[in-house]
C-alpha cells in the first residue's frame, strides 16, 4: 500500500505531513493541517503548504476507515486482494454463487468494520449507528470498486465512499445481467456451438473461483475474529495492570507519607539528642569543677588537722621541756 510520489524534492515533505494529518481525529484535524501547513512555510516549502492547507476534514467514518487501514496494515492488505478476487469471480459466477458469495462478502464486510470501531473506541471517538452504516458502506465500496479501492488504500478518504449498484464495479456485467456463460447470443449473430463437456468445464471452474474466494473470505473473517479476541484479551491484561499500577502508586504514595513523617521524628530526635549531649557536657563542666573544689577542700582539711595535731601536741609538753 506504498504510494508513489512523482513531484521530487519537497513532495516527500507534503506526503509525509498529508499521511501525519489523515491519522489525527476531525475534532483536531483543522488545527493539526494549519500546524504542518505553517511549519512547511516557515521552511520555505511553499507548494507543499499549498497542499496541505487544500486537505479537507474527514468525517468520523472515513477517519476510522483510514485508521483501520494505518493500524491494521496486513489485514487491510488482504481485504483488498480479496477484493480483487471477488470482483473477477462475480464475473462469470451464476445466480446461485452470486448469492452464496454475497452473504460472505456481507460477514467480511461486518467483521472488519467490528474492528474499525473497535479502533475508533479505543482512540475516543466511537461511533454511532449511522457511523458505522457509512462506515459499512465505504468497505463495500472498496470491495466492489478498484477505484474506491485505490482511495482508501492511499489512507486519505475525507469523506464515505458508495459501493456501485453492480457489485463488479464496471468490471463485469450491469445488474440483472445473465453471466458471461449464460448471456443470449446478440441477435443476428451466428450461434455458439458448446458441446456438454464445454459447459462442464466452464461450470467447474466457476465453481472453483468461487470456492476460493469463499475460503478466502472465511480465512479474512477468521483473523479478524482472531484479532478481536486477541485485541480484547490485551485490552484486559492492560485495564489489570492498569489496576495493579494505581495500587502500587497509591502503596508508594503511602510509604513516602510514612517516609516523611519517620523523617521529621528522626529530625525531631536528632535536636533532642544534641540538646542531650550540650546538656551532658554541661554537667561534666559542673562535675570536673566540682570534684576540683572537693579535692582542695579535702587538701585544705588535711592540712588544717594536721596543724590541729602539731599545736595539740605542743600544748601537752610540760613547761620544763620547752625550755
């Protein structure tokens, strides 16, 4: 689904802000467009701001045309070679087929605009019934259609395309026409000679397009409903570890609340232990000064007793014996 680009230069510019512009939702498409328009002039890209101020608004079902195809590139890419394939098959198919191969195209077309709105939703914007009818209507076009088809495989529909009342698209035969092995001969033209094994072979191989388109439309629907599976069994591992965030954020949230009040104790109890610690040496000031004082008044009454001893002992000499 690559497009080709034929301007040179600055036209990769352009493409590549055009593909930028047809993801983003119609609520911000104008000013996203004036955005990149604006960044392409300050560049000095004059033709490329040309055209991307000429993109127009998409409505909600082409926009989420568009983001199927963007978002579910392989799966798109099927659906338009199966496309393909039924446009040639409804060419030579008969009454029977064609009506087989129509109620399938019909289950196809449902699954795949499942998931379009599936997508839709998920981006925010989902769609309403006759969204999704319009919607419907631009992936039968895109079956029914190589010209719709080339529009929604370049990924910029701005607005919902309309399947054609015959479903080959003018590929094949008009609505209500017989099949090409079945059409009248025109008149006045000589008749065709078709022997039994002719017609056979004809009617074998009719067969065999529409059994493998039939079971290309079955293996189409098949991944689809794979993918929705898938995609809702993500959706819910995603809401439960969404889950499992919130709680782990709010036990975060609760451990740095108990992280900041241990903090502030801890503050608290480091100023009590340094006013503890100014209060000890205080008080060993006091005890040194104190056991100093104790230890001279012990001196002091040591030499005060022993002057009371010498002057008690003097005083017993008898008179004589101080002579």
């Amino acid at each position: 689904m690559k497009r080709e680009n034929g301007r040179g230069g600055t036209g990769h510019g352009a493409e590549a802000a055009l593909d930028d512009l047809y993801t983003v939702p119609p609520a911000g498409f104008v000013a996203r467009r004036e955005e990149l328009a604006g960044a392409a002039r300050a560049d000095g890209r004059a033709e490329d701001a040309r055209r991307i101020h000429a993109a127009r608004r998409p409505t909600l079902a082409a926009w989420a045309a568009n983001l199927l195809l963007r978002s579910r590139p392989a799966e798109s890419e099927q659906f338009l070679q199966l496309g393909r394939a039924l446009r040639e098959a409804y060419r030579t198919l008969d009454a029977d087929g064609l009506r087989e191969l129509s109620a399938r195209r019909q289950r196809v077309v449902a699954a795949l605009s499942g998931q379009a709105a599936q997508l839709a939703r998920d981006a925010g914007h989902p769609l309403s019934g006759a969204v999704r009818q319009e919607l419907e209507s631009t992936l039968r076009a895109v079956l029914s259609d190589p010209d719709a088809a080339g529009l929604w495989a370049a990924g910029r529909l701005h607005s919902a395309l309309t399947p054609p009342s015959a479903f080959p698209g003018g590929t094949g035969p008009e609505a209500g026409a017989a099949p090409a092995a079945r059409r009248p001969a025109a008149a006045g033209a000589p008749a065709r000679s078709r022997t039994k094994d002719e017609l056979d072979e004809r009617r074998r191989k009719r067969r065999t397009r529409l059994a493998a388109a039939g079971k290309a439309a079955e293996e189409a629907a098949e991944r689809l409903r794979a993918l929705r599976e898938e995609h809702a069994e993500a959706d819910a591992r995603a809401r439960r570890a969404g889950d499992r965030c919130d709680q782990a954020g709010e036990r975060v949230s609760a451990a740095e609340e108990e992280v900041r009040r241990a903090g502030e104790e801890l503050r608290r109890a480091r100023e009590g232990l340094r006013r503890a610690e100014r209060e000890r040496e205080e008080a060993e000031g006091r005890l040194r000064t104190a056991a100093d004082a104790l230890t001279g008044a012990e001196r002091e009454a040591r030499r005060a007793e022993r002057e009371a001893d010498r002057a008690g002992r003097e005083a017993d000499r008898p008179a004589s014996g101080r002579r």
